[in-house]
C-alpha cells in the first residue's frame, strides 16, 4: 500500500459521482484527496510548494486518478503549487489545479499555516507527531457573472466535516484568489459559514501577535 492510498480511496466514495456534476478526479483531488492529505501528512503539503523538480503533486493527481476509470481521468496539465506568504506569519502553500470545466470543480486550492508552525514540520524528525494547524480553501467555479462580464468564482472554506461557501463573484486569478482570502482571514466581521448541518467559525490564530483571523 502507498503512501497515498488512504487518501485515494476517500477519494473514491459514491458522494464523487454525477452525470451532469464536476468531473469526478478533478472534484475528489481537491475537496478530498488534498484536504484529507493536509489533515493527516504535515509535510507532505507544505514539501508540494518546493518539490517543482520533483513532481511530487503530479504524482499524487495521478495515484487519485488511478482509482477512476481511465476515460474519467483528467490530465496534470496546468496543475502546480507554490509557497508564499499570505500575510504577516502566516505561510501559504497555493495549487493550482488543471483548467475547471464544470460548476464547482476547483480553479484554485489555498492551505495556509503558521509560519513557525510550518517551519517546525519541516525541521523536524517525525514531522506527523505535530498536530495540523491550518485554514484550507478553494476558488470553486460558478456561473456567478461579474458586472464587466468576467466569470466570478465562490470562495469555499472547508473542514472534517465538509465545506461551505463564504464569498461569491470573486474574480478568477490567483491574485484574486489570495486577496479575498486575506480580506476574509482579517475581517473581524468575517461571516460565519455552515458547513454540513452546523455553524462553523473558521479561525487562524497568531500567536505572536495575540491576533485571531477570521470569524469569531
């Protein structure tokens, strides 16, 4: 069994599956196999941001594909990640996924940590005896249509349980993206979401600054 293969079968649950819905390896690497992977492999997500030499995403789309049948199979073409960061102390990890064709396949998927969060993973020995500490969303396609005629995409959260819309008619493009994420994360009166049957109240604390980012 691979390192992966956990993953690649929640990937693979009947909830994936639509005639008229998102492709299904498009739609389970981003709301399943890369939340799951986040939850469960510290390193593994922030490694995607540096690891361009070494295709290590590219490998993961394929072993979620694998589980699919080969004419549901969407090419890695267009699908890359990178780090940065977001705001001050806080370190995003930003993948962008092969073109969305289809209502709420995701156009961009954004994994934010702490900074020293992130820098104790990737110095230590056993890296997954760290508790995972992170905000996970995604600029999902919509048929949201901005004033200039421009397509707007729906910013998701996510969590274990699911994930739930916080903005709509954000503009498709990794500045955009990343731009409406920190407005959300520094908004003091940032909605709150549900996701599954509840309320969820996302927060990204910082620790240094005594600041808590998101809704309360």
């Amino acid at each position: 069994m691979g390192l992966f293969d956990f993953f690649k079968a929640k990937a693979t649950g009947p909830n994936t599956t639509s005639a008229t819905g998102p492709r299904r390896h498009h739609y389970a690497f981003a709301y399943m196999a890369l939340s799951g992977l986040a939850q469960s492999c510290n390193a593994a997500i922030l490694g995607f941001g540096i690891d361009l030499p070494s295709g290590g995403l590219q490998r993961f789309w394929a072993d979620v594909g694998k589980d699919f049948p080969e004419e549901e199979r969407v090419s890695s073409d267009g699908l890359v990640a990178v780090g940065g960061e977001l705001i001050p102390n806080f370190t995003v990890v930003l993948v962008t996924l092969p073109p969305a064709v289809v209502v709420a396949e995701a156009h961009f998927v954004a994994v934010i940590y702490k900074r020293d969060w992130a820098a104790r993973v990737l110095s230590s020995p056993n890296p997954e005896s760290i508790d995972p500490d992170f905000a996970y969303f995604i600029l999902s396609k919509s048929d949201f249509a901005l004033e200039d005629g421009r397509q707007g995409g729906t910013l998701r959260v996510m969590n274990q349980a699911g994930h739930g819309a916080v903005r709509w008619g954000v503009p498709v493009g990794e500045e955009s993206f990343i731009q409406a994420i920190r407005e959300v994360l520094q908004d003091p009166k940032a909605p709150k979401t549900r996701v599954g049957n509840r309320t969820w109240n996302y927060l990204v604390h910082d620790g240094e600054r005594s600041e808590i980012h998101g809704a309360v």
